[in-house]
C-alpha cells in the first residue's frame, strides 16, 4: 500500500498447494504476467506488460546474474517477488535489460519450528520425485539457523518417451542477532531433460500450422544437460534504531549441452530437420552494497536509500552442426541424422560487466497520507564480444575452433524515478510513477554497406520510458488493484543520412509502444474460500518501425487481454480437505509484424485437492492437481513468431509427512 508500484508476492505454501516445479508454474497466476514455454522444455521464459522477460534476468536475493539460463527449480525458494513495469532504478539492470518487469526469488530460512519435511510426488506419466526439507534453529536466543533441502526426481513426464530428471542439493545459513544479520546459501542442481518441448519458429509459415500432440517430441533426440553451482552471501548491520548497512555477493556457474535438433514447418507443418550440439558455460559474480536511513527535517519524514551495484558475466558456447536435412513432420516426427563430431569445449563468447550506484529519497507528509519518492541510477555496462571460426570437424559438419575478439562497448546512462502515493483513506492508496528500464545500446557497424554516416559510434544504453498510475484497497479479507501503464521502448533502426544520402544513419529511433489496464483482487471471500483473480488488457503496437514498414501494427507476441481466476475452499463437511481450481486465457497473439498470421487464443483449466491429516501422530498433507484437466491443445507463442506446446492434461499427486 505504501509503494507507487504494482507488485506480487507468491509464498512457498502456494507453491507446495500447486506443486509447482519453476518460476513460471508460479507467476502464470497473475494475467499480466505468461510463461512463454511450458514444463518439459529448455527453460523458463517470460512475457511481463508484453515484454519479454528472460530467466537469466530473475535475481536471486536480490542479486542479478546468478541465476541459469534454463530454470530455477522452487525446492530452496521461499518467496517469488514480482515488480510489474521497469524496474532499472528499484532493482538495477539485470544482464539481459528485461523492461516489462522483474521477478526475484527469496531463499528459504530455517523458521522458529523445528521442521523435518518428507514429501513424495509422482507427475506425468512416470516421474516420480522425493524431497527432504530440513530446518533448525539453534543457540541460546535460536539466532542461528541451518535448512537443508534435497531432491531427487526423475522418469518420463510430460512428453512420450521423455525424461525429467533432477538432482538438487542446497544449504541455507543464516544469524539473526539484535543488530546483525547474516545468511550464507550454497546450492547445487544437475538436470537431464530427454525429448524435451522444444520451441520452433512459425514465422516463414503461409499459415499457421495446426497444434501437434503435446505429448509428442517435434524434434525427436532433443536433449539438455543443466547444471548449477551457486554460492551467496549477506550482512545487514543496523547502526542505531535508524539507519541500516548492508551487503550482498555471489558466485555462480550454469552449464549446459544440447542435442539441438531443429527445422522451420509451414503451414502443413513439414519442415526439413537438421542436427546440432549447443553448449554453453555462464560464470558469473555479483555484489551490492548499501545503506537506508531515515531521518526528518522539520515536519517532512525522509526514507533514504543507498545503493552500488556490480556485476559480471562470461559466456562461453560450443557449437556443431550438420548441413545433412531429413524430411521431417508436426504430426509424425522423424529424427535428424546423428552427429558424429567429438564434442569440444567451450570458447569465450561475451563478457559481459556492469555497476552502478543509484538513490533514493522517499519523503512523508502530513503524517504519512503523502509519500513522493524521488531518485536516479547512473548505470555503467561494458559489453565485449567474440567471434566464432567455424571448421569442418566431419562430413557434412562443422563446429567452433577459436574464437576471436570482436568489438567492445561500454557507455554510461542515468535513469530517474518519481513515484507518489496519496492515502485518501487508512484502507486505500492512489499512486502514479514514471521509471525507466536501460537496455544495453550498440556500436554501430563499421563494415556496414550502404555505410552509416555514425559509423563507430558508441550509442548509449537506451531507456524504455513507463508512466503508470493505479489504486490499491485492502477491504480487510480483499485486496483489490487497478492500474493503467505505458510503456515506451526504442528500437534500432536505420534512416537516410542527412549530411550524405548516399549513406544512413543508425539509431534508436524504432518504437514499441504498450499500453494496459491490469485489475487484481485476492485474499479470503469469506472464512475458509480464497480468490485470486485478475484481468490483463494491453495494446501492444508498433509506433515507429524502419520505414514506416507495419507502423501502427500490433507488437508479435502480445495478447490484448489475459484472464486469471482462482478459488480455493476449505469444506466444511470434511475437516482438512481442500478443493482449488484455476481458469488461465489468453487472446490470439500476431507472430508476423505484419500482422498477416496469429495463433489462436486459449482456455485451459487446472483442479485440485488437498486433504491434511495425521498417520500415527503424524501429520501429513496429500495432494492432487490436475492441469490441463480438458487436454486442451495450444500454441504459446513469444516474439518472432517463436511457439511451444502448452502443458497436456498433467496430474501430479503428492504425500507431504512432517517428522
């Protein structure tokens, strides 16, 4: 209430209720924000206020850069935060610029109770799953605390003869002294995903090809090998009852290997199929440091805030493929030829380096009715990349052997916020900001032809613009939201040059621009049925295109409206039983710019049921969602016309036993 912001909270008794396994299985349940693959896939991804969202730009504890490009499963996690809009000054700039939104996760913590957690699942067809959480708390005021999770789940899920596996160990420390706080966390995943749902491109189809089965591989033979190593650490130090310092770091590295076998269908959804290795090893290494303090001067309350920033990232790939193509279908898939390459390692492709320093004042009047915030981030990224050779490694294949630097960027930008929130009642606050995103800008080519008349210049990070205004209420069991936004973001483009029209001229003149109405409720309708609900409506165009080439189109990828309802109830006639259902639409999405081709909207409906009770003074906690439950068949589709399968009927079933 108290924030000029849209934002979510999504507790770790939701995820246990949906048996949830990723970020995305979470946050699908508010209509501004949709997954843009599905279970079974490479990794999560997101669309947050029509942008996109990738999972390499989720932070966790507040740090950006350490999580996976393919998912974070949800067995260590606590919390997922979701700031709906850009969030560059609140939470700085994760490696990839999302400005649609952000999303953090919060590392679990051992509570007050002791806590020894058994819980068995089963889910798809044959996946069967067993996790162990343990929390203490220890010393003579209990202000040390140790959870430990494991997991381990495996067998064929959601696609016919796939595998989800996944092996997870995590380790989380934490202080709580009078004045001090510390927490220490050390995680470990290794995954192997067999037949998983791969994305393909509809873009160069004439029409949109009908919906294959959802349970079947498209690119038999697809394959992923994952695994993180994650190490993270905090301090707070309050100094007084006013002022508080703080300081994160974190260390991480991701990799993964693909058998990438891939092809484009048209509108029959024949395609030619061909093969491909794709590895990649991401190593990175964040901080923050900073200090919040409040103070006043005469009648006027000050919250001020402090904060520096770093990150760095280096990515590295390995890359084979075959030029050999099999005629391959949607609808009765054939694998691609195998590769017979050795796989090699991994060569240096970006590094990629940022830091910052951002402030923050938020100041209270007449006796906390008003606040106004006011602040600024100066934002440094240095950016450099590599090039690859390629060489042929066997017949008809060919793979990177070196790789060579290529072109360096680094530049500087300030971002402002101004946010206000006026309470005209103690139970409802108006609010309104403007804020910015930074997404990292370019060195313009100077090996173009025609050339660019700005040839070499370095063009700083540019900024996606929101305005956005809304009201919250909290009627005490219901919280309700209203907000409209608008989003601006910058695209490259070029133009004739105006010195010399033998030449052009390179910048950020393209425009994306989104506008939306979001309505939110959730809380307790009456004792014992929980809602949530919400509504997303947004017109998402292209207001300055290269050109003027589908000017004023619909943006690919962006549904005008979503639609969110969910109820969970607690029977009265049977003590610890508990029935929830979920309704989960999106609109028909344009995948072309020029808005000749749309895959079709879609309804899907998930159920469930929980029952707690006790087995020999045990308690325990069963239960059952069914996803899905019509087995209703759909594309998700993201920008460039890129799509997935949705979730086929999926039911998952689990025993929870606390000792």
């Amino acid at each position: 209430m108290n924030v000029p912001f849209s934002t979510t909270n999504y507790t770790s008794e939701l995820i246990e209720n949906q048996q949830a396994q990723s970020v995305s299985d979470v946050v699908m349940n508010d209509a501004s924000v949709r997954p843009l693959t599905a279970r079974g896939g490479y990794g999560d991804e997101f669309q947050i206020r029509g942008f996109t969202l990738s999972n390499t730009d989720v932070s966790i504890n507040g740090l950006y850069g350490l999580a996976p490009a393919t998912r974070i499963p949800l067995e260590f996690i606590e919390r997922i935060e979701v700031l709906k809009g850009p969030g560059a000054l609140t939470n700085g700039v994760g490696p990839s610029g999302s400005v649609g939104g952000s999303i953090n996760v919060v590392t679990k913590r051992a509570g007050d109770v002791p806590l020894t957690r058994l819980t068995t699942s089963y889910m798809g067809k044959a996946n069967f799953g067993a996790h162990l959480d343990v929390g203490r708390r220890f010393g003579q005021d209990n202000e040390w605390g140790i959870r430990v999770n494991g997991l381990v789940r495996g067998g064929e899920g959601t696609i016919d003869g796939g595998k989800q596996n996944l092996n997870l160990g995590s380790l989380g420390l934490d202080y709580a002294g009078g004045r001090t706080r510390w927490s220490l966390d050390a995680v470990a995943t290794d995954g192997k995903t067999e037949n998983y749902r791969n994305q393909t491109s509809l873009a160069n189809a004439s029409s949109v090809p009908a919906v294959p089965d959802p349970r079947t591989a498209i690119y038999p033979g697809a394959k992923l090998k994952d695994s993180l190593k994650l190490v993270s650490s905090r301090l707070e130090q309050d100094i007084g009852d006013s002022t508080t310092l703080y300081g994160g770091i974190g260390w991480s590295q991701a990799k993964s290997a693909q058998d990438f076998p891939s092809g484009r269908p048209n509108a029959a959804g024949t395609f030619s199929i061909t093969n491909a290795w794709y590895d990649q090893l991401l190593e990175s290494k964040s901080a923050d440091l900073g200090l919040r303090t409040r103070f006043a001067t005469g009648a006027v309350k000050h919250t001020v805030a402090l904060g520096l920033n770093y990150m760095s990232q280096d990515s590295s790939y390995y890359y084979t493929y075959s030029s050999v193509s099999t005629a391959s279908s949607l609808y009765s898939p054939v694998a691609a030829a195998p590769l017979s390459s050795a796989h090699g390692s991994p060569l240096k492709s970006t590094e990629n380096k940022q830091h910052s320093i951002a402030i923050t004042d938020t100041l209270a009047f007449l006796d906390d009715r008003l606040l106004v915030t006011v602040g600024a981030r100066r934002q440094t990224m240095d950016y450099t990349n590599y090039a690859f050779t390629y060489a042929s490694t066997a017949a008809n294949e060919y793979s990177t052997v070196s790789s060579s630097l290529s072109g360096n960027y680094k530049a500087s930008s300030t971002t402002p916020l101004g946010g206000v929130v006026f309470k005209p009642t103690r139970n409802t606050s108006v609010y309104a900001n403007y804020t910015a995103g930074l997404t990292r800008g370019s060195k313009v080519s100077e090996t173009a032809s025609p050339a660019y008349d700005n040839a070499g210049e370095v063009i700083p990070p540019y900024k996606s613009k929101q305005i956005e205004a809304g009201v919250k209420a909290d009627w005490g069991r219901i919280t309700t939201q209203a907000a409209i936004y608008q989003i601006k973001q910058p695209s490259g483009y070029s133009t004739t040059s105006t010195t010399d029209p033998s030449k052009n001229h390179y910048s950020y003149g393209g425009e994306q621009r989104n506008r939306g109405l979001e309505l939110t409720a959730y809380g307790e309708l009456q004792r014992g049925l929980r809602l949530m609900a919400s509504a997303a409506f947004n017109d998402a165009k292209l207001t300055r295109q290269q050109g003027g080439a589908n000017e004023g189109n619909k943006a690919t990828g962006v549904p005008g409206h979503n639609y969110n309802l969910g109820l969970d109830w607690d029977t009265p006639w049977v003590p610890g039983l508990s029935l929830n259902g979920r309704v989960i639409s999106s609109s028909a999405v344009y995948i072309d710019a020029a808005n000749t081709l749309r895959t079709p909207g879609w309804t899907r409906l998930d159920l469930g049921a929980r029952y707690a009770t006790k087995l020999v003074n045990t308690p325990v906690v069963l239960r059952a969602n069914l996803e899905n439950v019509t087995d209703k068949a759909y594309w998700i589709t993201g920008i460039n016309g890129y799509s997935t399968t949705g979730l086929p009927r999926t039911l998952t079933v689990s025993a929870q036993f606390d000792f």
